[in-house]
C-alpha cells in the first residue's frame, strides 16, 4: 500500500487500548481547551452572522451549533462549529482541533457516538494532521519554503484529510473507504494565509471540517474518488509541494508506534497569532521591569512576522489577533492581553491608536536554513533611555489547573458556572462517557447566557 491507504488502514484499526494512557490525557485537556474557546467565539459578531445564514439554510436539525439552540445537518454544524473554533485564535497553535473535534462532534449526535470513540477519532484525526503537515510542509521549519511561505494555509488545506480522518473513524468506514474519504476531501481542500485577520481567516478551519463530514459520509455511501491522492501525480502532494519539498517519511514514520498526542501542543496564554506571543511577554516584561506607561514611550521595536500579522490597520476586532500594533499597544497600555480588551472600541479608541502609532516594525535577520532567532522588542522613552529584551521561548500553559482555569474563563462567556463545571467534568471522564450528547446538551439550548 502506498501512504494514502497505509495511514487510512491505520485509522480504521487503531482503537483506544492502543493509544498510550498519556496520549488520551492529553487530549482530554486540548478538547477541553478547543471548546472553551469556541464558546467564547460564539459571542462574537462571526457567530451572529454564521448563524443567520444556518437559520436561512433551513437544514435537518440533527447536529447542534456550539453556544446557541440552533440544530441543522452535520456537515454544516461542523461548518459552523469549526469556524468558531479557530474565530479568536486562541486554540492551541498547532490547530489541530478546530476541524477535527467539530467533524467528529457533528456525526457523534447522530449515532449517539460514546465518549472513546471521540476520543479515537480526535487523536488520529490529529495523529494523520501532524503527519500531514510534518511531511508537506517540512520546508517550514528551516524558512526553506513549502506551501505556508506561498500562503497556503494548514488547517483549510491539510485540515480537510484530518477532519476526514476523524469523522470516518466515527462512521467506522473501512480502510477503502477511508482512502477514498482521503481522496474526496481533498476535492474541497484550501485556504490562504492572506484571509489572516478577517472572518474568512476562522472560515477555513470551518470548512475543513465540513469538508470532513461530507467526505465520510459520500464515501460511505459510495462515492469514488482516488485511493492514492497523496502521492499520485497530479495529487495532493505534488499540487502543494514543490520538487524536492515533501518529506515523504514524516508521513508513516513510527506509525502506530508513535502517538503525537503523546506531546501536549501548545496551549495559548494569549488570544493572539502565535509569533505574537514572544513580543508581548518581552514588552510586558520591560513594562514590570522598568515601571514605565504608554504615556513614558516613544516608540516599542518589534519583528512584526508579516506573514501571519499583517493587518497594520485594523477595522474591527477579528484582526486584533493578526496585528501587531493592535497587539502590543493593549500590552503597553493595560500590561496585560485579554480577550475582552479585543473589542471593536478598544480597535478605534483614541488612546489605542496613539499607542498603536508608537509601535514600530523590525525585521529579524532570520535567513534560510538557520535557526529562528529570539524575538528583540526595544522600548525607547521619551526621556532617552533605552530597554531591550530577548525572548527565545515562548511560554504555554502545560498543566491541568491552568488549562481548567482558561476554560472557565472563556466558556463563562456563553455558559452558567454550572453548566461549564458539568462540561469540563464530563471531558475529564471523556473516554467512559457512553453518549456524547451530553458534551453538547452543556453547550446548546435555549437557557445559555446571551
């Protein structure tokens, strides 16, 4: 077999005795990370406009819609749910689970899926996007190029073969099946870096996961599609990658063996694109030091990472997390970076703009090949002076209590105390919960905070 049905073969055959305990652990926490924030997000103008258009749809109620009372058919609930997820990009960096967990939620109402086979499908879901990107993109981890430095995007490329992996796994389909669900998803796979700081940005992880549903479910029923789209000419692969790009080993090295989820990713602290995060605790960090407010500065210096935080000029809140000015003038203003301070006032606030126009851009010297340089962030004050930090490694949340208390501070937004205690504590229990109804019976219906 070839590697697009070696790693189908391996989804439809792994089962949740032979993930290793610590992978299922780990995972518990990330879907108890990934739903906190999509509740949060269900608050935001995105969801009011997704959910019109769902309304609109008059489709099926069979799949519930993540933080409303709205049901509508699978495929589109997770359309909605996966949009959500990755809305605030506050999910865990890699976003592995903004199409992998609404894909398998989706077909998990319908058949009344338990909680271990959600749990199954969500780390191999996970398990076959790591490898996908590991081998796709391997060029990216060297700034040597690939498909993200031409500004294809992951979690709407990649995302649709995950999102598949996992709702196939909640179908049971077999090994044929899977490979064409493979081929059928990626019928529908895209996305584009320069959609970063716009609703289409949270769009394509939605529709990756939609992209998911559909392909199991046709694929179930019979739908064709090519068993080998991975490395056939013309294929995936060579329609993404460049000669020489795909590192085609990343693909089934230690299969089965070998668990990603065996390593926590990382979980944010702040509601930012990740290659913000090191600026903001530099420039927090110059700000304790030093004791200095906004109104003391000249100007901050800082590499801007275009390519994931290009919006120089936001409009409304959705940017805030691609834009680096945005970003740090709310970290020199209140010394902190919150979700609630990425509001559409705090975008056109006077005082937020005065200090936006004192961030500066620094290009790092980052060459080809070398190792990602530390972020350098240079405060200048007005009185002359001069602070300059290095910040190497950013810093995540890695342990239960700060995941849980992230949690309850994003999912207090849409649901009671109550509510959010009874969800996080049937994820705790995840992979001996018989119906995973009850996970969304917490997070729709008509008593939510609204």
């Amino acid at each position: 077999m070839g590697p697009t049905e070696t790693l189908a073969q391996f989804v439809v055959d792994t089962r949740l005795p032979d993930i290793p305990a610590k992978a299922v652990e780990i995972s518990k926490l990330v879907i108890l990370d990934v739903l906190g924030v999509t509740l949060a997000a269900s608050r935001q103008a995105i969801a009011r406009i997704l959910n019109e258009y769902l309304v609109e749809a008059a489709a099926a109620p069979r799949a519930g819609v993540i933080g409303s009372d709205l049901r509508t058919e699978p495929a589109m609930a997770a359309w909605a749910n996966g949009a959500l997820a990755f809305a605030l990009d506050f999910d865990d960096n890699i976003h592995g689970s903004t199409h992998t967990v609404p894909a398998a939620l989706a077909l998990g109402e319908g058949p009344r899926a338990s909680g271990a086979i959600l749990l199954e499908a969500y780390i191999l879901g996970r398990d076959i996007c790591f490898r996908l990107d590991a081998a796709l993109d391997a060029g990216r981890r060297n700034n040597q190029g690939g498909p993200t430095s031409r500004g294809w995007f992951a979690g709407g490329t990649t995302g649709s073969l995950a999102a598949a992996a996992a709702a196939g796994k909640v179908l049971g389909l077999d090994g044929q099946q899977m490979a064409t669900a493979f081929g059928i998803a990626v019928a529908g796979a895209g996305g584009v870096r320069r959609n970063f700081g716009t609703m289409a940005k949270a769009l394509q992880t939605g529709n990756a996961a939609r992209n998911g549903v559909s392909a199991a479910l046709l694929a179930q029923k019979g739908f064709t599609a090519d068993r080998t789209i991975l490395e056939a000419p013309m294929g995936f692969a060579s329609a993404l990658c460049l000669e020489g790009e795909c590192d085609w080993d990343a693909l089934t090295q230690d299969l089965g063996k070998y668990f990603h989820m065996e390593v926590m990713p990382p979980i944010k602290r702040f509601p930012t694109c990740t290659p913000a995060h090191r600026p903001i605790e530099g420039l927090l960090a110059l700000r304790q030091q030093h004791g200095f407010t906004a109104d003391d500065v000249n100007s901050v210096e800082s590499d801007f990472h275009q390519r994931s935080l290009a919006r120089s000029d936001p409009q409304e809140a959705i940017a805030g997390p691609n834009s680096m000015p945005f970003i740090l003038a709310l970290a020199l203003l209140d010394g902190k970076v919150t979700l609630e301070q990425f509001t559409d006032e705090n975008i056109h606030d006077p005082r937020v703009r005065a200090a936006m126009a004192k961030i500066k851009h620094r290009p790092n010297d980052h060459k080809p090949g070398e190792p990602e340089p530390a972020d350098r962030i240079t405060v200048t004050l007005k009185n002359g002076a001069s602070h300059t930090i290095e910040v190497a490694q950013r810093q995540t949340y890695t342990s239960s209590g700060d995941i849980h208390g992230k949690f309850f501070d994003c999912a207090s937004m849409a649901l009671s105390r109550g509510r959010a205690e009874r969800l996080a504590g049937l994820i705790d229990r995840l992979e001996n919960l018989n119906d995973v109804n009850a996970l969304m019976g917490c997070m729709n219906g008509r008593d939510l905070k609204i």
